[in-house]
C-alpha cells in the first residue's frame, strides 16, 4: 500500500486545514488508520486514529480541535484540523496499523505551518 498525503500548508493561528491520505495498493476499508506528525528532531507522534467501523482517538493535545474521517469508496482517510495553533506545525502523515505497530512504509507527508 503506497500513501499520498496533501492538503498541508501555512496557516495562521485559529485557522483551519483539512488533510487527506489517499491509498493505492490495497482498500483500506479493513485497516485501522492513523494520523501521526512529527516535527524535525523529534519522534514521530500519533495525533489520531480511526477503526474500521467508524470509532475514533485523539491525542490529547489535538482532542476537541480535530476530527478524523475515513471515506472508503475513495479510499482515502481526512483529518479535520480547526482552531490550529503555532505547536501544530508538522509534517503529517498517515498509515494503517497492524500488529500494534505502523503497518506499510511511509508517505512523503504533508507539511502543515501555522504561525502569524
């Protein structure tokens, strides 16, 4: 399965993006899907996920300000980000997990910036 991130970009403080993953490969319709960024020098940190049948997470810190949605006639996976705030900026990326743990290589990301 190969993922193509989009949809980053630079934003201002309180505004919004809305991220996708598209998948080619393999449906995702059965995958357990995640959301991670990771900001240079440090790890990569889980942000969101969402289960086969609709059930979702967050992390702490984007709890309330995100919201993830999957889409499997497009086989594609969103992240909804509002309210973004200067700590945000990343680069994004998604991925299925399987066996606890990043299931296929990693996309190129989609780089989100926010700051006045």
């Amino acid at each position: 399965v190969q993922f193509v991130e989009s949809g980053g970009g630079l934003v201002q403080p309180g505004g919004s993006l809305r991220l996708s993953c598209a998948a080619s490969g393999s449906s995702l319709r059965l995958y357990y899907m995640e959301w991670y960024r990771q900001v240079p020098g440090k790890q990569r940190e889980l942000v969101a996920s969402i289960s086969p049948s609709g059930r979702t997470n967050y992390a702490d810190s984007v709890k309330n300000r995100c919201t993830i949605s999957r889409d499997n006639a497009k086989n594609t996976v969103y992240l909804q980000m509002d309210s973004l705030k200067p700590e945000d900026t990343a680069v994004y990326y998604c991925n299925a997990r399987g066996n606890g743990e990043p299931l296929f290589s990693w996309g190129q990301g989609t780089p989100v910036s926010v700051s006045s």
